[in-house]
C-alpha cells in the first residue's frame, strides 16, 4: 500500500500526518491502508498552489494533449485500476473495467470538443464595435467525489476543468480514495504545472468549507447525497459561488402495458443491479401496467435467483457487497418496512449467507405490491431489490412517478413512439432513458432537476460548466 496520499503544487504529502483514515474492503473488512486525516490548511495550501498554476492560460493545443495522455495512461494500466476500485469499493471487475474504460472515454470525449472554446467573433460592426465571445476558464475548481464511482466520478470533473483551462482542487470520498491516488500517481507522471491539480483527503467537512469560503475557489462541482448539496449550497450563498450539483436519485421505471416485456426486464436487471444498486441512476420504484404485473414479475423472478454474490475479484460475480454495514441496515429496513405494510418479497431473504461475515452482502430481492407510502419508494434505496408496484392509467403513474423530491433519471417503455414522447415531456428528470435503461455517456449532458441538482457532467454543456463567458467589445 502506497503511503502517499495528498497531492499539492506537484508533490506528495501527508504521509508524516499521524491521524489517519483506515480503508477497508468492503467485501472482507480488511484493511487496504490507511490515508492521513487532511483538512482546512491543507485545503489552502492546495487552493493557493492552484491560484499560483492560472497564471499563464494553457493553450487548446496543450489541453488536448493532456487529456489524450491521460486517457492513453488510463487505459494502459486498466486492470491494476480495475483492481484497485474493486478493492475498495466492492463492484464486480468487468464493472470496474468498464468504469475505467468510462473514465478515460470523459478525457478522450474532451480532448475532442475543445473547439467549442474558441474564441467567437459576431458577424459585421455593432454600434460602432468589433465583438468577441470569450469561453474563460473559471480559474480555481472544488472538486468533490463520492465512492460509488472512486475512480469515474472524480475524472468526468477533472477531464472537463482541465478542458476549460481551471486548475484544479480535488477530494475523493474517505471510503474510496485510493483510486484517485491511482489516478493522481499518472498525473504526477505526466508532469503537468506544478499546482494544476491538487488531491486532498479526510475531513470533508472542513474541506468542504474551504473550497465554499475561500474567494479563490470559483465553482463547486460535488457528486453526492441531497443532505451535503444543500449544506455546500448554505456555505457558498454568501460567497456568490457557483455550484453544480448532482445529488441524490429515485428514477421511476414505468413498463406500460404495450411494452416489449423481455426488453424491459433485461434492461432493468443491468441498470438496477450496477454496483450492487448504488448508483444516483439506479432504477428505484418500478411501475408497471396491471394487466401485465404478473407476467414482468415472472420474468424476472428466474434472473434475479440466478444472480451470483460475492467479493468483486471472483470472475464469477454478479454483485459484490455494499460499501459497509451501515448502507446494509438502511436497505434491508426499507424492504422490512415495505413487507411490513404488505410488500411481498417475491425473491430475497434476511439471511447473510455464514461465509459472508463482513455483513456488506445484500441478497438480491424482489418485491411485489409496494406502494408509494413504503420507505422504498420515498428514499433511493441504493441497494440490489427490484420494487414493483402496478399502476392503472398515465395520470396516475406520472403523478406517481414526479412525486419525489428528486429528478434525475426516470426510465419509459413501451412500443408507441407517440405515448414515449408524451410520457418523456410530462416526466421531471434530467435523463430519460426510452426502452433503455442506458445511464450517462461522455458524449451527453447529464444532471437533474429539483432536488437532484444542477449544472450538468458530460457534452458540451458540461464543458462550458468551468468556463466563464467574457465579452470584449473593440472600438472600430
Ligand atoms: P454518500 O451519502 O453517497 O456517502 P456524501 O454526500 O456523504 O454521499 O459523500 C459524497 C462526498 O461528499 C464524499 O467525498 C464525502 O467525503 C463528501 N462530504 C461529506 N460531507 C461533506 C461536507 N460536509 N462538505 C463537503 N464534502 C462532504
């Protein structure tokens, strides 16, 4: 286990600070190594040495070559990545290679796009001016990642502020750091300018604070729970301080009753059981035409039996654990509330299986006759149980479906182009996936609505989101 873990003005530090983090494999409980408790100080130093790397503006040409690199370094060390991220965050390898391969996918996706940047000059003279259009870079970014994605989260912000020219303060989440260390270990090889991207750790909280308070620190861009979006936005109101946010989900996945069924069951099984059920786009309440309730439970009831549980570096995993006990007791209360106001469990069980000890491995679960009172439906469950719920007519299941705090994803099938439409414009969702459960993609912007978020990661809007728009008029 490597010992540095803080990244500032191009150097490592932190291995000489006593007070330290330990990380644990959330399948066996061992521990991975441990990283130092950083905090406020550490946070300046990173914010000024950020400040200091602004000082000349990197050229599109430069950017590109940096974001190419990266992507290449990426993919080269793809399986000890792949490694790393299933050590410490539980998810099967072909879903960290897959995360990898996303990851390197912002940077390449990026590396592409930056003629978006370039300035723009307005047709002719307007009063009595020659116009230009300016994308800036921001300057100083907070980037703050969450662990279900240790390694994606954090480069599809990273690749879009170096894109925009920002410098760059970065805090993976203390449950999974050490893919960001991985992460950093290229950056440091790639010997970009001292100070342009810094990696601090620890107590998030007053990291948090920092990047909020300090007038050097220009945007905020967070990935986590609804609770610290609204906490980062109470910091950063006095400070006038551009966020973005992408908070918590609880996409509904309606299947009306012309839908291909089979397709809708599959798409459900690879979007709801990614990561073990934890991930923001996560199909949460699952709405289904009554007349065809039975027959979608029937079809997934063989395939959620079949799913494979373990510890994520077995090649025959399907689902690995939760990320510790805690997540454990949330999932299984919210499917004990739901049974006990009359929820049937369809697959599932309270058992953990003896050999799985560490208590971080849900059984996946199928429930059936959840209704919108049931703590399922009102929270994002992030964990592998399927909640079924049979509606009537479209008023009531969009009613149903928009009534959450939330508005990220939401999922639609059916087989009528028109209905698809209709349901897509009345749901409040950043991203709708159309007889897909198809998550986010470099190529386009994602974010959501409400409590969701907003600011948007990926596209060219998510490009944009770290530039600052400058206009220059010249007297003719
Ligand atoms: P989750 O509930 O998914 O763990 P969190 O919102 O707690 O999500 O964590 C997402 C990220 O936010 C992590 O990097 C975590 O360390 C960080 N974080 C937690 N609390 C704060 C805070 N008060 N200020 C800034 N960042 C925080």
């Amino acid at each position: 286990m490597t010992k540095h873990s803080g990244y500032v003005a191009g150097a490592w530090i932190g291995e000489a600070v006593t007070d330290r983090i330990t990380v644990r494999n959330p399948a066996t409980g061992a521990p991975l190594g441990d990283i130092p408790r950083l905090g406020a100080a550490e946070t300046r130093r990173a914010i000024e040495a950020a400040a200091a790397a602004l000082s000349e503006e990197s050229s599109l040409d430069q950017r590109r070559t940096w974001l190419e690199t990266i992507a290449e370094m990426l993919l080269k060390r793809r399986d000890a990545l792949a490694a790393t991220i299933t050590a410490e965050q539980g998810k099967p390898t072909r879903e960290s290679l897959a995360e990898v391969d996303y990851s390197a996918g912002f940077f390449r996706y990026f590396a592409t796009e930056l003629h978006h940047l370039e300035d723009r000059t307005l047709p002719g003279e307007i009063r009595s001016c020659r116009w230009v259009v300016r994308h800036r870079p921001a300057g100083v970014v907070g980037l703050i990642a969450p662990w279900n994605f240790p390694l994606a989260m954090l480069c599809k912000k990273l690749s879009a502020a170096l894109a925009a020219g920002c410098a760059v303060v970065a805090k993976p989440a203390e449950l999974t750091p050490l893919s960001a260390i991985a992460l950093f270990e290229i950056l440091h090889e790639l010997r970009l300018p001292a100070g342009l991207v810094n990696l601090v750790m620890g107590d998030a909280p007053a990291i948090g604070q920092v990047m909020c308070e300090d007038a050097r620190v220009r945007i905020v861009s967070f990935t986590g729970s609804t609770d610290v979006g609204r906490r980062l936005s109470v910091q950063a109101a006095p400070h006038l301080k551009r966020l973005s946010l992408e908070l918590g989900g609880n996409a509904p996945f309606i299947v009306l009753r012309d839908a291909d069924l089979q397709r809708a069951a599959e798409a459900l099984m690879t979007n709801k059981f990614r990561a073990a059920g934890q991930t923001c786009v996560c199909a949460n309440r699952i709405y289904v035409a009554r007349e065809v309730v039975g027959a979608f439970v029937e079809l997934l009831r063989p395939r959620v039996e079949s799913l494979v549980v373990g510890n994520g570096a077995l090649p025959t995993t399907d689902i690995g654990p939760l990320i510790n006990k805690a997540a454990f007791a949330k999932v299984m209360r919210q499917v004990r509330h739901a049974m006990s106001l009359g929820a049937t469990r369809v697959v599932g069980s309270d058992a953990v299986p003896p050999e799985h000890d560490w208590g971080c491995f849900f059984p996946p679960t199928l429930l059936q006759g959840v209704r919108a009172e049931m703590e399922i439906c009102q929270q994002e469950t992030f964990g592998p149980v399927i909640a079924i719920s049979a509606f009537d007519d479209e008023e009531s299941v969009l009613k149903e479906a928009n009534a959450t705090e939330y508005g990220l994803a939401a999922y639609l099938f059916t087989n009528d182009p028109q209905k698809a439409r209709r349901y897509a414009a009345r749901l409040h969702c950043g991203h709708v996936g159309i007889n897909t459960g198809q998550g986010p993609t470099p190529e386009a912007p994602f974010g959501g609505v409400k409590h969701s978020g907003f600011g948007r990661e990926g596209g060219v809007e998510g490009l944009l989101e770290f530039t600052e728009t400058q206009t220059s008029a010249t007297a003719s």
